[in-house]
C-alpha cells in the first residue's frame, strides 16, 4: 500500500476526491440522520439546486456511499439513505468539522490579508 496521494493509483487519493466535492460531504452528513427525500434534503441544506443535488446523489450511488430507494406508491416516492460504507466517512467528516471550526477565523483571516 502507497501512501503517496499523488499517484493516480492511491487510495488515499480516491478518498481526498470524494471529501473534495463540495456536496458530497454535506449530504453525507445530513443522511447521518436516516432515510430522506430529495425535498427534505434540499430544505435541511440549503443553497443546493435540484440539479445538483441530483448529480451528487448520483455521485455518492455510483460509488456506493449511498443507496436510492424508490416506492411503488401514488404519488411516487424516492428516499435515499447512507449505505454502510458511506456511514464510515461520517467520522472523517466530522473531524474536518471540528478543524474548520477551530480554526475557520484563522483561514478566513488569511484570505482576507491576500485579498487586501
């Protein structure tokens, strides 16, 4: 096993692309709490177009992070839940979190003395 995450082959690599997505993380997260549909995902994130929002679910399927399931009701019903392995990022997730929020003022800081 490498651990050179710039080789293409690296698996650490492959996790640095799935956290690098903007969304992928923040559905992840919210899907933290069970099952949701699209419309209650959109309404707990906020700031998601329903396009993208599509796309990263789609995303998180294709790389088995997340799991669609759709209900032979009227009117038709689609809910999507985080799989086993996507419930092992939530712990990556959160310690990103817990940087951010200790040192967010800090980064914020520095972006604003580059940007003038």
């Amino acid at each position: 096993m490498t651990t050179d995450a710039y080789l293409a082959d690296c698996r650490a690599r492959l996790a640095f692309d799935l956290l690098s997505n903007t969304w992928n993380p923040v559905l992840i997260w919210v899907l933290r709490e069970g099952p949701k549909r699209p419309g209650e995902l959109r309404e707990r994130i906020g700031g998601i177009s329903p396009k993208v929002l599509t796309e990263t679910l789609r995303r998180l399927e294709f790389n088995g992070l997340v799991t669609r399931n759709a209900y032979d009701e009227v009117p038709p019903r689609v809910e999507y839940e985080l799989t086993a392995l996507g419930q092992t990022l939530l712990g990556p997730i959160e310690a990103l979190g817990a940087w951010a929020f200790e040192h967010g003022d800090e980064v914020m800081a520095a972006q604003e003395r580059m940007s003038g």
